[in-house]
C-alpha cells in the first residue's frame, strides 16, 4: 500500500524534470542560437555546434548504460564548459546560465554539490566575459550572471527544505501506515483465532459432548438392567459401542483427518431418518417424521444434521416427553425444519445461554438462515429452522 504514493511522486517528479529540460532547450538554447546568427562565420558555426552538442547530451547522457552519477557529471561538466564558452563567444550572455541553474540542483547530488557545480558554471560565465579584450571588465551580464547564482542558491536551499519536509511527512506517514497495518493484521488474527475457538466449541457441544451424554445415559441404564433385563442391556451396549465409534469419527474430522463435516453426502432426508430412528431407539419415545427428499447442499445438509441432533439432545435431558415430531418442508424460499415436542416446555426469555439454541442460531445465520423457538411452561417446545436455498437471498 505504500509503494502507491512513491510512485506516483516518482512519475510527477519525471514530468516535471521533462517540462523543464523542454524549458531549457527553447529559453536557454535557441535565445543564443538566434543571437549569434549575425556574427561571423567561424563565432556562428562554432556556437551552433556547440549548442547542438548541449542539446543532445542532455537526453544522451540520461539514457546511456552505465553509473547514473557519472552520467549526470559528465553532462554537468559539458554544461559548464558550454556555458562558459557561449558568454565567451556571444560577448558575454548570462541567459544560458540562469536557465541551466536548475540542472546543477536535479542532478548535482546534494545542496553542496549543487552550489560547488552551479558556482563553477557562474564562474565560467564570468571568464568568458572577462576574456573578451574589447569589452569593459563589469558589464550586466556579469552582474546578472552572479545576481543568479546568488537567487539559485536562496530558492534551491528553500526548495530542498520543502522536499526534506515533505520526504519526512511521507516517512512518517509511510511508518504510521505499516504500523496500523500490523495492528490490524494482529486485530484480524486474534478475531480468526477467536471465530476458531468459537467454531471448535459449537462443533464439540454438537457433537463429541451429545455423544458422551448418550453414552453416560445408556451406560447407566445397561448397568441398573444387568440383573433384571440382559437383552435390554446388551442392545443398550451395543448403542454404547456404536456412539463411541460415531464420536472416534467426528473427533477425526474436528482434528481435521476427514471432510465434509462429519455428515456424508446424500440425501438430508435419510440422514435424518437414521438419527430419529437411533434416539427412539436408545430414549423409548414416540418419533413421528415428515421427511421427504429435499435437495439441499452441503453446508445445509450439517446445518440441519446439527439443529436436529441439538434440539433431541434436548428433549433428552431436559422437556421429559413422551412423543417427538419432525417435519422438513421445501418451499420457494427455502428448507424448514420442524421439531416439536409434547415436554414440560420453558420459557424462552428465562432459558440458559450456552452453545445450544445460541449455537443453533448462529449457525443457521452464517448460513442467512434463522431459528425461531417457542415454548411456554407445560406447553411443549416449537423449534423452527429455516435455510435459504442457493441462489436465494
């Protein structure tokens, strides 16, 4: 995210230095190749060669192979040498040198630099008036010429405080952004972590503490019929035996050794029938079930695999029911799952949090279902859940 802004600052600062360098060619180059076309011939072929060789160094020396640094000084040093050499020939000018100084500021490699490489091309500027015989010793070029060394000197100090500034603000900023990203990336791993934990716990209540729930309260009743009722418990065992398996496998998928949840592909109808028909089995109540084939996907599937276990398990420890219906139910919308039971009931806004019904409808809202429970005291319980088909909203 910070690289964005550098580059940017980097294609501006590009544009510029090539409006500038466009700059220089019409006001500095071509003013003293139109002036010296009415001298002599010798004074007019040399300056012209001499402004064309300026002219083509600059872009030469920007693109050639080799060390930036060298390639900037030795542009800077035929600047110099040019400069002086144009006043020389031209009776003294002092326009190249004023429209160059910004060169020796973008290419000179510090402020020292550029008031050293700035000062000698001044300097050449005043030796080439001072070496004309027929002119007088101070003229106004000359006088120009120091007035804008001196200006370059003022504006490129300021300048290269402005950029300082502005280079340190955008450090800062660029370090309050990298540190706002690491607080944010720890803020996101502690929330993932913290999801984690939250997903492992409902899938643990909803399965591996369902099923060593079962296997106490069959384990119980096999050992109280030992004496009076052997077959009762050696079936009682053998559901011991199946659910512990049940339980191997689920632990296998929580640790992640197996897919899909825990709940095989196939039809929700089926799974459901074996799951009513195991709790009938072990609990000796009544189970009356609608359930016929609906297509739904995976995530649903375990969705309502989970509500139905959940709402069972509850029934067994807490409504002391004798009949349990269950009805799933296609519509337009959505798949309905209804579980009903003729218990002592409860009242909602009293019951125990936990990762029951709290589960249940967490679960069905990161699928954008909803649960709807309704209960009253002696009244039975109502639990409804509600799952939107694919394509759905």
């Amino acid at each position: 995210m910070e690289q964005r802004p550098q580059h940017d600052d980097r294609l501006q600062a590009q544009a510029l230095r090539r409006w500038y360098a466009a700059l220089w060619v019409c006001f500095g180059l071509v003013p003293p190749g139109i002036a010296v076309w009415d001298h002599a011939e010798g004074t007019r072929s040399g300056a012209l060669a001499l402004l064309a060789v300026l002219a083509v160094c600059h872009p030469i020396t920007g693109t050639f192979p080799g060390n930036p640094a060298v390639r900037r000084y030795t542009f800077l040093a035929v600047l110099i040498i040019g400069i002086g050499t144009v006043s020389y020939l031209l009776d003294g000018a002092a326009s190249l040198l004023i429209v160059s100084l910004p060169h020796f500021w973008i290419h000179g490699g510090g402020p020292r630099r550029a008031i050293a490489l700035s000062g000698a091309a001044a300097a050449a500027t005043v030796a080439g008036i001072a070496a004309n015989p027929d002119g007088p010793p101070l003229t106004g070029n000359t006088v120009a010429a120091l007035t804008g060394y001196a200006a370059s000197i003022l504006v490129g100090l300021w300048m290269t405080r402005v950029v300082g500034r502005h280079d340190e603000r955008a450090r800062l900023l660029a370090a309050d952004l990298e540190d706002a990203e690491r607080r944010l990336a720890e803020a996101q791993r502690r929330q993932g972590a913290a999801d984690e934990r939250e997903r492992l716990a409902r899938e643990i209540h909803d399965t591996l503490a369902q099923g060593l729930a079962s296997i106490v309260v069959l384990a119980e009743a096999a050992r109280e019929g030992l004496g009076t009722d052997p077959a009762a418990s050696a079936r009682q065992l053998v559901s011991i035996e199946r659910t512990a398996r049940e339980n191997l496998a689920e632990a296998r998928v929580l640790v992640g050794a197996a897919p899909g949840g825990g709940v095989a592909s196939g039809s929700i109808a089926a799974t459901l029938r074996r799951t009513l028909d195991r709790f009938a089995e072990d609990t000796g109540l009544t189970v009356g079930a609608d359930l016929p084939d609906v297509d739904c996907d995976q995530p649903t599937r375990v969705a309502l695999l989970r509500c139905t276990q959940e709402s069972l398990a509850n029934v067994r420890k807490h409504a002391a029911a004798t009949t349990v219906g269950v009805v799933l139910a296609a519509h337009p919308h959505g798949v309905e799952l209804e579980i009903t039971d003729d218990g002592r009931g409860f009242a909602p806004g009293t019951a125990s949090g936990g990762f029951g019904l709290d589960g249940m409808r967490r679960r069905l809202a990161e699928l954008g279902g909803r649960l709807t429970v309704t209960s009253a005291p002696g009244e039975g319980t109502r639990v409804l859940a509600l799952l939107p088909r694919e394509g759905t909203p």
